[in-house]
C-alpha cells in the first residue's frame, strides 16, 4: 500500500472451524489466485492464529464497483456458501474507504 | 461490529523482528489496556502468526478526532516510537471509512 490512498479495504475477520483443513487450504489458495485476476484489485494481506482459529484479511480494491464484482464472481460465491455451511463459525466484513495512510520505514 | 456502520477503521499491518519478545509483550498488553479507555474507542481485533511474525490490528473508532486523540497519547506515542526502533522491521496504517459491514451468523 505506497500510493493508494482513496482506495478500498475489505476487511474480512473470521474464526476457522477445527474441521476440513485440506479442503479449506484449497479453497483459499483458489480464491488467493483468484482475487489477483480481480479487475480492480490492488493487493491482500491475510493472517491467521493457528492456534485461536481467528484470522484477519484485508483486501484493497480500486473502488467500491470492483469489490462488489469480486463478491458476484461465480466461484466466490460458492466459497462463501461452504465458508458459512463449513470453513467459518463466525465472520464478520467491512467495505471501508481507505482516507489516508502511511507507512514504515 | 455489529452496529458500527460509518465508524473509522484503523488498519494496522506489521512484522515483528525477532527479538524483544518479554517487552513487546508488556507493550501491546499496555495498549490494548490504554486504547480500551480511548474516547471514541468501539472494539479492537488483533491476530500474528507465530511463523511469519506478520500481524494485522483493527481497531474501530468512532470518528476521525478520536483516532487522531489516541494517535497522540503519550504513552502511546512512545510505544510507537519503540516500535520503530525495536519491535517492527516493517509496519502500514490505513484510516478509513466504514461503508458498510455485514456478518455471519
């Protein structure tokens, strides 16, 4: 994130449940390379506890218009769905505007 | 999250060098307690991984005068200039705006 101020941040916080370890780690790195392709997309960072479960991602887009094709992307859509019947006991998003950032060093 | 549309979301990334490990404990024990008492202070969630030492922080506020109020803190201040110079090889802040937020269950 050097220069991109006024984008968007999807913040994505979740707690994995303890089952369907291999099946997750497919997904994700499905929807890892599939977010690159994203139109829009800038960049991820993610983050997981091994040990409490709970994870922090957050994804910059270019504008609110991306993160919503994001959402809408055929394949997306069916890991949410296994995310809330499998992967996830909770989770919560945020779309939010980036106003400022800086950085070190 | 669960009522918080259009608070501000702080987003703070970082990578902890390896040493350090008993006074960066006490450190981030010492701001979680202090940013709790923060005016305008909503809710914090903060995971590391143990193996890549990257960690992500999210805390919400309620608007952009009290993040601007806790960026000023003494102590915190201080804590961000140990962080530089000790605990961090690398860190990035993100203010911004939350849109719009959605949950599971």
């Amino acid at each position: 994130m050097d220069t991109k101020d006024s984008c968007v941040a999807v913040i994505f916080t979740s707690t994995r449940t303890d089952s369907n370890v291999e099946d997750y780690a497919i997904m994700a790195a499905r929807m890892d390379e599939l977010v690159r392709l994203q139109p829009g997309y800038l960049e991820h960072v993610s983050v997981r506890d091994p040990v409490t479960r709970e994870g922090i991602t957050v994804a910059y887009f270019t504008d609110e218009e991306s993160v919503a094709a994001w959402r809408a992307v055929s394949e997306h859509t069916l890991a949410q769905q296994l995310g809330r019947s499998t992967f996830y006991s909770q989770y919560a998003v945020q779309v939010s505007h980036v106003l400022r950032s800086y950085r070190f060093p």
